[in-house]
C-alpha cells in the first residue's frame, strides 16, 4: 500500500499535464503562451467542468502521496515535513476559490484566486526545502536548482499577473508560468522516484537478491 500511494506522485504529475493539454486544446482560442492555467477553470470557461473534475482527481492522488511520504519518512524529520506539507498542499486543493475570466469585473473570489495561490507556492517551496533536506547532495542541489527557477519564473508571472484582471496583453505568461509548474511536477516525479527506490531497497526479496552480490545499504542517507 506504501508503494502505491509513493507512486500516486508520478501519477498526479502526469494528469496535470494531461489537465493542460487536452484542456488547452478544448478552449477554443486559448493560447498556452499567452494565458494563465488558471483561465482553462475560470468562471464561464468552457473547460471549466472538465477542469473541476480532473482537477478533483489531482487533488486526491496529492493528498494520497502525501500520505506515502509521511508513513515513508522512517525517523527523518524533514521527510516527515514534506508529507505534512504535501497533504496540506492536497488539501487547500478542495477548497481553490476559481478567478473570472479576463475582462470580468473582480470580486472576491478572485481576490481568494490570489491568495491561495501564494498559499500554495509557498507549500511547494517549503516542501523543495525540506525535501533538499532529507536526501543526498544530488538531491539536494537538484532541489535548490528547482527552487531558484521557481523564483526567477515566478517574478516574471507575477510581474504580468495584473495585466490578466485588466485584460491586457500578457504574451509571455502562459510560458513563465508553465515552466513554473512543470519544474514542480518533475520534482514531484523524482521524489516520488527516489521513495519508491528506497522502498524497493528496504523490501526482504531485494535485500535477499542483493546479498548475494554485495551488502546494500539500506537508509534514505545511502541516496546521494
């Protein structure tokens, strides 16, 4: 069961992008350069209902890696970290307030849109953190490399984000953003990897094989 819910990781990545391609495709003239992921779910969009219900589905796979990473955590305190994180980042998915399309007259659902946007990224980025913690030092700088374009991609769809409510041109923001989030869900791909790995490591067959080779070292220290 462990192994399973490590590997809902991959999985909730894989759907959200799936979630962008096939939606994109559906809204008819929507450009993925030039908008937001978040227009594909907006209110009054035609993809909206098929967002709401895939984006449900996301929803429940994060909540359940989440739940892998916790009960994986094996007395690391930062792996620990990161599923607590990881489940509340699942969690505020069940109650994302939707924006209005560009051009609508804002109210406060949108102004929610855009809080609990920062909510979640900074959930990301401090599971990125103690994620970077909880390993080796590949691991880790490939963490600090996902956090620092985090940083750099996020200025930039931040520095656009108000020309979205004005409904001004944002030509760029749709690839900033879209950077962003596939960095994210690649690490998301890589943890859940490196987990399901070390579970694979820990397991009495593995260990049985291994043995008659060489001694495996069995701890989440041994991946660097």
């Amino acid at each position: 069961m462990r192994k399973v819910l490590l590997f809902c990781g991959i999985l909730s990545s894989m759907l959200y992008v799936a979630m962008m391609l096939v939606a994109a495709m559906l809204y008819e003239g929507y450009s993925s350069m030039s908008q937001t992921v978040s227009e594909l779910s907006a209110i009054g969009a035609p993809t909206r209902p098929l967002w709401v219900s895939l984006g449900l589905i996301y929803t429940l796979l994060t909540f359940a890696f989440g739940l892998g990473i916790w009960t994986s955590a094996s007395g690391s305190r930062p792996l620990r970290v990161v599923g607590g994180l990881m489940i509340a980042y699942g969690v505020t998915g069940l109650f994302w307030p939707p924006m209005h399309m560009r051009g609508a007259e804002v109210t406060l659902t949108d102004t929610l849109h855009i809080v609990f946007t920062m909510v979640t990224v900074l959930l990301m980025m401090l599971a990125i953190g103690f994620g970077a913690a909880a390993f080796g030092k590949r691991f880790r700088l490939y963490s600090i490399a996902t956090l620092m374009i985090l940083v750099a991609f996020g200025a930039l769809t931040g520095l656009d984000a108000p020309r979205v409510a004005a409904n001004l041109p944002t030509p760029w923001i749709g690839v900033w953003e879209r950077i962003n989030i596939g960095v994210y869900l690649l690490w998301v791909v890589v943890l859940s990897a490196t987990l399901l790995r070390t579970q694979l490591e820990l397991s009495p067959d593995y260990a049985l094989t291994r043995a008659t080779n060489r001694p495996a070292t069995l701890s989440l220290k041994s991946l660097r």
